[in-house]
C-alpha cells in the first residue's frame, strides 16, 4: 500500500488490525476516542470483534477472557482510563496471558484534563497493579514508527505471554502524518498457544486452565521466579533507543521520547545554527529502559538533560542508570502544556552558561 | 464567492486549516467552529491569530476553555444568518455526524446565501476514489438537508505533498465534479511544493497554523 494521511488514533487502529488483531474491548475516552470508534466500524468488516463495554475494568476483564482463550486481543483508553485497568493488567501480566494495551496520554492526576501529557511514565513502566510484574512498554515519535510498532506487539505479547503497553501522549493520538501501514516489520516468533483455553480439552487429553491464585507460597515464588527470568530476557533482548547527532562530539545529550523527542529534534536544528551541537537519546522501549545507549555515548559528553512533558519521572530511570557518570539536568512542562523548542534551546544555554563559569 | 461558506468533508480533509486560511485571505467577518469532535487541532485554539485580522470567532466550548470536551455551540453562532451584513465561515465536524449540527438554523439559512463546500483529500482513506466521495457527499446531503455547491482538493501528505499528488487529487476530484455538475471553488497548494501549474479553481497556498513547526 502507499502511503497515506492518517490521524495517529485512526493508524494505530488499523495497525492492529495489521497485525492480527481478533478482537477490541474498550470504553471510550478523550482523547482516544479515534481508536474505538474506527475499529467499532472495521473490526466487523475484517470479521473480528469489536466491544464496547461498560466500563474499563469490563473492557480489561473481557481482554483477559479473550487472551485466555488463545486470541490476539487489544483494548485502548487515555490514562486515567488504563488507572482503571491496572488490575486487570496485573491479573493479565500474572496469568501469563498476552495481550496489547494502548494508552492516549492527557493530563493528571485524577481526572486531570484532556490535554497532552506523559504523565503516566511511572504508571506504564511501573504499572499500578499488585505484585511482582512488569510489561513491555513503548513510547513511539512518529505515526510510522507507532504503527510498526502496534503492528508487532501482538507477536511480542504472544512471545512473552506477557501484556505489552504501547504510550503515546495525546499530540501523536490526535496529530495527522503520512504513513505506509505495510512497512515490512519482523515479527517476533512465538509458538503455537498450547496452554489456551479453547474447550478442546478431550482432544488434547488435559485441561487447561488459566489462573493467578496461587495459594503455596513456593509454588507461588517458583511462578515469580519463572516471570522475573521473562523479564530478565526482556531486559536482554528489546532495548529499544535512537541515537541522534552523536557523531558531533555533543557535550550536552537529551533523553526524551515521544512528542517531546520531536520538539528536542527542533532544538537540537536551532541549537546548530548557533554552533552548538547537542545529542539525544530517544528511548523507544522505555520499559525495559534502554540501558544499553547510555555505554555508547562520545567522550565528549559532560551532561545529560532529560526532557519530559511530566515532572521527572523519566528522569529517575536515567539516574538509576547513570551511576554518577555524567551531570544530569532536567526540563519539564506539566498539566497538558506542551513546550516550545525555544524553551528547550534557553534550558541549553543556560546549563551552559553555568558549565563555563 | 456567497456570504456564506460551509465547510464539510471527512475528518481529517483539512477542514480547519482551511477555514482558517480563507477567513484571513478572504476578510471574513466570522469563524464559526462547529466542530464539537475533535479535542485538539481546532480553529477555536486560533484566537489571537484571529483577532489579530479582525475575524471573530465563535467556538464550540465555553469561550476560550480550552481544555473542556463538553461540546457546546454559542447562540452567536447564528448571527450570520440572520445579520446579512457579514460574512462568516462555518467549519463543520467530520462526516454526516458534524454535518448534523447545521439542522439548527434550518429555518433561517436562506441557500442564496450559502456556499456548502466538500474540502477532499484522495490520500485519507475514506476519500480515496470518486465513489467514495460521491457516497460522502451524499450522505453529508442527507444530514445536513443541504445541497453541496463546490468541491475543494486540497489533496496533501503534508511535508511530503508534491505537485503530482496535488494532480491525482484533481484527476479523482474533476470527474466527480464533472459527474456531479459541480466547480472546484479552491485547489490548496502546500507551502513547499514548488509549482507553475494552475490547478482547478482558485489556487490558494495553504498555511498551516494549527500544526506545529514540530509536527
């Protein structure tokens, strides 16, 4: 297919439908609302299914039956919609069950507003659910790389039988840009769902049965042990990051994803007119965190800025990481607001303003 | 050009920009944005800019709540109709839903008046070929109890439009047209797109104020 215009609700909806999306149970919200509406009308037409539920924590649970039935399933919300849904996330993430989750980021807390924000980067990378578990979770920048990255999530989530969350704040949901929705993407290979329930369980001679209880805590911790080794093969294997303008010796580098890697982009132009060379590091996967660019930066760097549109949230990974090594600095807008690059080229000059006194 | 032009089309066809754009280059009275939709993106976030050319804005929050999605349309909304001194633009939400909304000044449009305008773009989807679109119309017809009077292509992939997508747009869009018995009333032309050609209609550039520098 060529390319064409698309709102980033409308492409990541099609993008699962890509990607072999066979059912959608979701409630809508603002401003996500894009994602349901287009799949409530073309899941039916591509013969899959679509439901909206009463409720999140419905939609969640019904993603759960679903997932546990062996089926390629996805619900979608803005972030205090996924609040809801933690529970069931961790019932997901602690079932083994594989599943997608998209989060159209607004404002928070609480309610909060209807305005871009990446405030949820704790609660993607974190979760909010009980217990010993994490997902997989991306925060894309462009409308093509968020749909390549819908697209392969449901091979992943069946890799891992894990839940696999993909954040995008509010700007990349409602923006429009030119993508190719058959962009070549490499799946990842999972084998076939023996464990699902799919009532066959005289022809495969067992039952299966899907469940988080656990009563004996050795059984218990020897499950615990068998997900930590998952996410340890996480952690090995989808580091995910872009490196960008390393190759000019930068002594200021940025971490920032999402909308706001695009505004560092424009900074980083306006800061080389001036001669003044600054890199970035462009966590894709921002869980597991992406380690591995942080042993690769030219020797010229002093400084490391983190850039969110949250409140140093990001920030704590990037500390947990540095160990020390360089000097970090921090630029945050809040609240839906969504900065200016002049406001990140100021922040720039004045760290190095400080750094020449 | 009437008093009064209606925009319509698809979501995402580039109804706002558009709107924007004429009410600037044309000199218009009044911006109305009827587009109780889309959260972002919209004309209402354009106050200044269109204070700044004497266009007044009538927007479809409580004034100037940005942040609200509780769709509300102000009574002002109707003055056009009913004070045949000024010219306005209305800039409809997407498909027959947003075409909806003009039912509530049925009895006082007088279609004399009226310029009801399909903005189209053949690399959205839903308005990919000519019967696509002839459907679209039909259906923005139905809900809107108006009759469309022009087409406008403003067929774009944004940064990476060139002048032959510009062309396909208009080879989808003239047949129709053609078909239908209606004008092109504006072909718009991406700022970068370095042409002489002269496409149907009047050829306006097109500046995008609601899209960031960034975007």
């Amino acid at each position: 297919m060529a390319k064409v215009l698309m709102k980033g609700n409308e492409a990541m909806a099609l993008a699962a439908i890509k990607g072999g999306c066979d059912a959608f149970f979701g409630y809508p919200i603002t401003p996500q609302n894009e994602v349901p509406e287009y799949l409530s009308y073309h899941m039916e037409k591509n013969d899959r299914i679509f439901v909206q539920a009463e409720s999140e924590v419905a939609a969640i649970n019904m993603v759960y039956g679903a997932a546990g039935s062996g089926a390629r399933v996805l619900t979608s919300s803005s972030s205090p919609g996924i609040a809801l849904k933690q529970e069931g996330i961790s019932y997901l993430a602690g079932s083994e069950l594989p599943a997608v989750i998209i989060n159209v980021m607004r404002g928070g807390p609480g309610l909060g507003g209807i305005q871009p924000s990446q405030g949820d980067y704790n609660q993607i990378t974190r979760g909010g659910g009980n217990g010993d578990y994490q997902l997989l979770a991306y925060a894309p920048e462009t409308l093509q790389e968020t749909v390549n990255i819908v697209k392969r999530s449901f091979s992943l989530a069946d890799y891992y039988r894990n839940p696999v969350i993909i954040a995008v704040d509010g700007l990349i949901g409602q923006m429009m840009e030119p993508v190719d929705l058959d962009q070549k993407i490499e799946e990842k290979k999972s084998p076939a769902k023996d464990w699902a329930a799919t009532g066959e369980a005289a022809k495969r001679g067992k039952r299966n049965k899907i469940v988080s209880l656990h009563l004996d805590p050795y059984q218990l911790e020897k499950h615990n042990l068998k997900l930590k080794a998952k996410y340890d093969e996480m952690k090995e294997n989808e580091q995910q990051y872009e490196l960008i303008n390393m190759d000019h010796d930068p002594s200021i580098v940025f971490v920032a994803y999402g909308s706001m890697a695009r505004i560092a982009r424009s900074a980083i132009e306006a800061l080389k007119k001036e001669g003044i060379e600054v890199g970035m590091i462009r966590p894709i996967c921002v869980h597991p965190f992406p380690e591995k660019a942080f042993e690769t930066l030219p020797k010229s760097v002093t400084t490391l800025l983190t850039l969110e549109m949250s409140l140093g949230q990001m920030l704590q990974d990037v500390q947990i990481v540095n160990q020390g090594r360089y000097t970090l600095d921090f630029f945050g807008r809040a609240g839906g607001v969504v900065p200016e690059s002049e406001e990140i080229v100021e922040k720039v000059k004045t760290i190095m303003k400080g750094a020449a006194k | 050009m009437k008093r009064i032009q209606v925009l319509t089309g698809h979501y995402g066809s580039g109804k706002s920009e558009i709107a924007i754009n004429l009410a600037i280059e044309n000199k218009i009275d009044m911006l109305v944005d009827l587009d109780v939709v889309n959260p972002y993106f919209r004309s209402r976030s354009m106050h200044e800019l269109l204070e700044a050319h004497q266009v007044s804005l009538v927007e479809s929050t409580i004034e100037k709540a940005l942040g609200s999605d509780l769709p509300f349309i102000s009574a002002k909304g109707s003055r056009p109709f009913s004070d045949k001194s000024l010219t306005a633009i209305y800039d409809l939400a997407g498909t027959h839903a947003g075409a909806k909304l003009l039912m509530q000044y049925r009895e006082q449009i007088d279609i004399q008046d009226v310029d009801f305008l399909v903005v189209i773009n053949i690399f959205r989807m839903e308005t990919a070929t000519k019967e696509q679109i002839f459907d679209l119309i039909k259906t923005l017809e139905a809900s809107s109890q108006l009759k469309v009077t022009g087409l406008i292509n403003n067929t774009n992939l944004m940064k990476e439009t060139t002048e032959e997508h510009i062309k396909q747009g208009e080879a989808v869009i003239k047949s129709l047209a053609e078909q239908l018995n209606l004008p092109i009333r504006y072909t718009f032309i991406e700022e970068h797109v370095e042409t002489n050609h002269i496409f149907e209609g009047e050829n306006r550039r097109l500046v995008r104020y609601l899209a960031k520098k960034w975007l």
